[in-house]
C-alpha cells in the first residue's frame, strides 16, 4: 500500500502579472544564458541575466568578487577558486527587503524558446554561506502569454506565466563551492529563476547565496532521462530479461497504464493533511519602491491549470505473450565510483489491479558479486488510482557500477509500470516510499517513527525527553526537503525537560538488522541551545547493540550548529543487531538535539563529522568505566571507594564532559591509608599512534598523592606520564572545598603488538578524579611524552582541547 507520505503533489504556480518590464525583446537561445562572470573593464559580466528582480516585487542578486567580500559579503573566491573572479550573490539582508512574501531575491534567465523532445542540463556552482539561509531553490517558469515580447515591454498587456520547482536545497555548503545539475522540458517560451528564501531565525546575521558558471547544453543532465524522446543513455538488457522497456505517451487500457506523463499529471486528487497542492495568483497589490503597482501572491484552492508539458514515459507492456514472473531491465550507462553517496530519483505509476513487483538493483562491473537489491515495491502494490509518486533510494559504490531499474510481471494485462524523469542529486536520502527499503530503517519522520522504537510518551501535553516534533517558534524546521507542502518532523531530544536529570539518556532504536556486508548509516544531526554562555549542551552517539556487548561507534557532545549537519558512520557486518540513537543530557538548558532523514545504503563509508570518531578506549564516564576494568591487585580494600570507581551524587567537584553535579567522572578515594588501584583499558591497536588527551583532578592535599599513566606491552610495563601531588602548586589543590580540573596529554608511539594502557593512582588521604580519556589518531601537536610531570606544559593544549568541545 501506497506511504501516506507520498500523497503529497507538487506546487504549481499560476502568476498572472500587470507592470513594466525592462528586457531584450529577442527571445534567447539557451546557451545565450551560459555565463562565467568574468571581470571586466567596466565590472562583473551579467551576460544576459536579468539581476533586476524589482519588476516581480522581489529583491534582486547582485555582482561579486573576492576582494569585496568583507565589503560587499559573498565567498572569498569565484567557483574556481580565484580570490579576484566573479561571481554573483544575494545576502540576508536583501532577501529581507524584499516587499513581497514569503520574501526571497531571484536571478532570472532571458526567456529562452522550447527545449525540444530532448530537454536541456542546466549546470552550475553554488555557495552558501553564513547563518541566515534557508534555502536556494531553481524553478521553471514557462510564459504563456500569446506574443510574450510586447507583454515584456509593454505594461498594457498581461503577462501570464507559471512556475514549477525543479530544485532545492536546505544545506548550508559552509563557504565551500558545490556542483549541481537539473534537467529540465517544456514546450513553451521560458526562463529560470534562481531563488533564494532567507532564515528569519537568523536575520541579524549576514548570510549569503552565491552562484557560478552557469552552462546550459541540449539533452538531460549525464544519467538523467525525462523519456520525452528515448531512453536517454538507459538502454534494454539483451540477455538477462525477457522481454524490454517500451517508450508511451499514454495507455490504451483503461485499466492500467499511466495515462500521461508525469510532467504533465496535475494530481489534483492528491491532497492529505501533510500537504496539498496549490496555484498562487497575484490577487492583491504592494508597492516596490519605485511606485510601479505590484501583484502580491495570495492562496487559491487547486483548479485546472495548463500543463508544463506533455511527454513520454518508459513502461513494461504486461499484455501478452508475457506471462507472470517475467522480467523486464532498464540498465544504466556505466557510473564511476562515488566519492559520495547519490541519491536516485525517480517517478513511478502503478496503475493496474495485477501488478508485479518493481526493483532498482546495483550491478558492480568488475566484480564477481552478484546484484544487489536497494529498493523493491512488492508484487500487487498497486496504488489504486492513476498517479505518479515521486521515489528516491541512496546509492553508491567504490567500483564502476550499474543500476537497473526490474519491472516483473504480475498478472498479464493487468500490470503495466510507468516509469518517469530519472535523476542523481548529491548526498544520502532516505528510500521513498518508505515501505520500499530493504527495512534496515530509512525514516523521514514525516508520518511516524517508521520501525524505530522510541521510549513510550506519558501525554502529548508534558515534556517528554526524546518525542517527535514539527518546527515551530520554539523548534527549528526540519530537514526534509521537498517541493511539496509538507508539516516535516523530527525527533527531538528536549534539554530542557523538567523530568530528567544530568546523564539521563533515552534511545532511538533501529529494527533488527542482518547483513552479509557493511552498511553506512547517515543522518542529519541539529544540536543547540539558545543560551550563548553554555557550552555544554549533551551527547549524541551511535551505539551497535548485539547479545554479547553494546559498541559505541559514533559520539557528539557538545557541539552547537545554527542548522542541519549531515553525520554517516560504518555498520560492519553482523547478524540479529540493533542500532541505537541515544541522546544524553547535559546540564539543563534552553535548547535541543535533533534527529533526522536517516538512511542506510550498502558501503564501508568514512565517519563524519570527524569530530564524532571514537577509538576503543575513549571513556566519558557517563554511566560507567566503559570498557576500562579494574585491575586485580593483591591488596585489600578496606572500603567501597579505596579503589577506581564511577563517581557517582554530588562531590566537590562536577564532571568535566558537561559540567554538571551528580559524578560522572571515574573517580579514587582513602583515608588515612595508603591505597594504589588501577585501571586497564581494552586492546589498542599496534602501527597506530595515538595522542591520549584526558582531564584530572587531585581532591583534598595528600603530598604523596600520584596518578600514573602505564603502557603495557607483552607484560613489561612503561611509565609514559605521571602527576605528584606535591609538584602540582598552581592553583592550590582545592580553594573553598572547590577542586579544579587539569588538562593533560601524552604521545603513544605506535608498537610491534597490540598494548593496553593503565591508569595508576596513589592515594593516603586523598581524591583522584579523571574524565574525558580520548586517544586521537595522529595528532601533530601531542608534544609531551616520556617520564615527567606533564601539568606546567600540558595546560597550555588545554585551549586547544576546549576548541574541540565548542
């Protein structure tokens, strides 16, 4: 059955404008919109773009280089990196003048003629940079006024046009240039329009959209088809399949069969609570600040409407000689292995009362594997009306490889699958419908928690530590993105529940998963709190649960973003496991952790952000010693706290990962009598060096109080760092019975063999306390090692440490 998420339809937009309007009165060939944005003599060559967007009553974009940026705003340097090119660019601040809402800057193309059965690829580069940016969207705007070069100069005659969405993005590129490509159709006279929505969030601040490159050539975009003139670079399976994929324009059975393309479909009849489809009509008049009288946009309900186009489709034919079970392939042309994971879309019609079962397979080239499955709608999925529905599945590869789109026949007759507009955009999303993943867990959260299991809710009305949300004046917006009308949830970890406590935790968790392979887990991470003091916010980690033992293999603390951050990390092969979410919480405080748009695809991917890396041996002390184990020693304790221990109440001391009462921090204690204990960690690697970065405290003066880093290597022991109290006078071991946290760190050379390391203390009449154990792969700047008292030295890295945390 259909996902209640995917009755959604896309925005169309009927404009009808009465004004001026300044422009060339030739109709442009599309490369006549090609532009680099050189510098010359008299600035930065607009070619023939219109950057004067006042005529729509919107703000317009404007010129750049690099050296203006600190002047002006836009990136330091074009899309080829030279800080002297140009490039053009819209701010917050312009975005925000606009009189028109919801308020935006276009950049528009000169109207250009049809783009004929075979489409055409727009491909350029964009920047965004700076809070303040909600989105950079592409739309299609096709006139159809009947002589459009006297409606362009002549404010006598109406202007008619309509607007479809072709792109967007929501991710911020943090300054960096991206890539991008849309293929695009349409009968009519057109323009594109790039627009750019600004964050009201973040008004004060100075955000920018930048562009660059801008090209255009005949035919779709490399893997793209619209099936409008052939299969594109798609091609029949001459050996593997039974029978092929046909080229249609609509069906000649009433029963099954899109009858139109996808472009062309309406889908006036899809409307649900998530989101309906709408035409907007400039009905009511604003004043630009030239006098010229406007038309601002109000809401209409849908009607009819003229199309963007009509086209073709790929389908499979069910009539006879086929027979149930046969198959037809649609196989790609060869793709380069990603360096990145892509996300595939594409529509498909399922109109028929026997349907058979859909598959996107990937097929590796040089390899000896057989296909995949990534993404399947089961045999008699039909979904009862005839209807396009947008669906979309990761993929991705470290070897050339092929997708194939495998239509089966399900009942003869009666099963004809439509298949429309294929594309590749950049980055993992979630598999739409979400009934279609192999049910690893790709969830939107648009409608449900999909097969996650979250803790139970008490009342809707309470605050409840982990819960799903939709953005509002108190909660962000989501991270879906979508051209359709949409309410987008996300589960949220609120910091700020009355009912839980420092080092509370609750978890999202995952199906059980089986795989003969690795996956990679992504999702989108949003952590913050609205009190700019705090630093510490929580923690967010990843944790394999399985029979034997729960692994941590993804950890965030502490890290604020003003928007989305994309995090993936490995699932190694295993069977019967779960994967957890799990959020911590900090100290109480104003803000959030936010989970969305998870998606598992089939790769060995590298973790991301690199912030989040953990090794074996990390210990927070949150819960417990993790994987740190008392040693055995032959003396006897005489006390619970004679030997290393999670702390746990209120001491004279908070921990240090969030700074909050209650312990979490290992901790060692005596009273007049001498103790050593010590702590042993789990195996670390050989051929790896590591800088063992960590936070200690000495409580209550005890001179012959001393902490010890020990490295074991095949049974001989190696002292690599060590603290005496007595040595430690800046500042005094407790001031107002308020201990201070040291930092510290030690270079672990690489060894022949795997090692462990053990944590040491000495006390009489004293406290040790330690907490935050990282060891961090190949770091340059871990200086000090060897035999010595490592405070004076180590406390200057400290600052490096907290830059870490922020």
């Amino acid at each position: 059955m259909m996902d209640p998420r995917m009755t959604t339809g896309p925005r169309m937009l009927l404009v009808v404008l009465l004004t001026t309007m300044i422009w060339s009165t030739s109709v442009f060939s599309q490369s006549m919109n090609d532009c680099s944005f050189e510098e010359t003599e008299v600035g930065v060559s607009t070619c023939n773009l219109l950057l004067d967007a006042s005529l729509f009553c919107v703000e317009s974009w404007k010129t750049g280089t690099g050296s203006t940026t600190s002047w002006l705003g836009g990136p330091p340097v074009d899309a080829r990196h030279n800080p002297k090119g140009g490039y053009v660019f819209t701010t917050t601040t312009d975005m925000l003048r606009s009189l028109q809402q919801p308020r935006r800057s276009w950049l528009i193309t000169a109207p250009t003629n049809t783009t004929g059965p075979s489409g055409r690829c727009l491909q350029f580069d964009y920047s965004i940079g700076g809070l303040g940016v909600e989105w950079l969207e592409v739309l299609l705007v096709t006139y159809h006024s009947e002589n459009i070069n006297e409606a362009l100069k002549n404010s006598s005659v109406p202007l008619d046009y309509q607007v479809m969405p072709l792109w967007r993005t929501k991710q911020t590129t943090h300054g960096e240039w991206q890539g991008a490509q849309v293929t695009f159709s349409t009968l009519h006279e057109h323009s594109l329009v790039f627009s750019a929505f600004p964050d009201t969030h973040y008004a004060k601040y100075h955000g920018y959209v930048a562009m660059d490159d801008l090209s255009f050539t005949d035919g779709p975009c490399q893997q793209d088809c619209m099936f409008d003139l052939d299969l594109c670079s798609w091609s029949n399976s001459e050996t593997t399949d039974d029978f092929d994929w046909k080229i249609g324009r609509s069906s000649e059975k009433r029963g099954t069969g899109p009858s139109r393309d996808q472009a062309s479909s309406l889908i006036t009849r899809i409307t649900t609570d998530l989101g309906h489809p709408r035409i907007i009509l400039r009905a009511s008049f604003c004043i630009n600040p030239k006098g010229r009288r406007e038309l601002s946009l109000a809401n209409i309900n849908m009607g009819a409407a003229s199309s963007i186009k009509d086209g073709g489709y790929a389908y499979v034919d069910s009539s006879y000689p086929r027979q149930p079970g046969d198959v037809a392939w649609l196989v790609s042309a060869t793709l380069e292995p990603t360096t990145e994971p892509l996300c595939l879309h594409f529509w498909i019609n399922m109109h028929g009362g026997g349907m058979g079962s859909v598959r996107v397979l990937q097929m590796p080239l040089n390899s000896p594997v057989e296909s995949k499955e990534l993404w399947r709608l089961w045999k008699g999925a039909s979904w009862g009306t005839d209807t396009w529905y947008p669906c979309q599945q990761t993929v991705a590869s470290t070897e050339e490889f092929q997708i194939i789109f495998e239509a089966s026949v399900g009942v003869p007759g009666a099963g004809d699958v439509g298949l429309d507009t294929i594309s590749f955009s950049r980055g993992a999303c979630p598999s739409l419908p979400l009934s279609s993943s192999p049910g690893w867990g790709d969830c939107t959260f648009l409608d449900d928690t999909c097969s996650w299991q979250v803790p139970s809710i008490t009342s809707s009305y309470d605050c409840n530590f982990l819960s799903r949300v939709a953005g509002n004046k108190y909660n962000p917006p989501g991270h879906t993105e979508s051209v359709y009308e949409i309410t987008d949830m996300y589960m949220k970890f609120n910091l700020n529940c009355y009912k839980t406590h420092a080092r509370d935790r609750a978890a999202l968790v995952s199906p059980v998963i089986t795989t003969s392979s690795d996956l990679c887990l992504s999702f989108w991470v949003f952590m913050y709190t609205n009190i700019a003091s705090q630093i510490h916010v929580g923690a967010l980690r990843v944790v394999l649960q399985s029979t034997e033992k729960n692994t941590t293999l993804w950890r965030l603390q502490n890290q604020q973003h003003a928007g989305w951050t994309y995090a993936q990390v490995s699932i190694p092969a295993a069977s019967s496991v779960r994967v957890a979410i799990e959020g911590i919480q900090g100290p109480k405080v104003m803000g959030m952790i936010g989970i969305d748009d998870i998606a598992f695809f089939p790769l060995n991917c590298k973790l991301k952000p690199t912030l989040a890396t953990v090794q074996v041996a990390d210990c927070t002390f949150d819960h417990d010693l993790c994987t740190w184990e008392l040693q055995k020693t032959n003396q006897t304790y005489t006390s619970s706290i004679d030997k290393w221990q999670l702390a746990t109440g209120d001491k004279i001391l908070r921990d240090h990962t969030f700074d909050a009462d209650g312990g979490g921090f290992g901790y060692l204690e005596s009273f007049n009598t001498q103790h050593t204990s010590r702590l042993k960690s789990s195996l670390l690697p050989q051929n790896q060096t590591f800088c063992l970065t960590f936070w200690f405290s000495e409580i209550y003066p005890d001179h012959s109080a001393k902490l010890s880093l020990i490295r074991l290597v095949a049974g001989n022991e190696e002292v690599v760092w060590s603290a005496l109290q007595s040595t430690i006078t800046n500042p005094p071991v407790a001031v107002d019975n308020d201990a201070t946290w040291r930092y510290a760190q030690v270079l672990l050379e690489n060894q022949d063999s795997d090692y462990q390391m053990i944590i040491e203390g000495r006390v009489t009449r004293s406290a040790w306390a330690i907490d935050d154990l990282l060891f961090i792969p190949n770091r340059e700047d871990c200086r000090y090692k060897g035999h010595q008292t490592c405070w004076v030295q180590c406390l200057r890295q400290a600052a490096k440490f907290n830059s870490r945390e922020k």
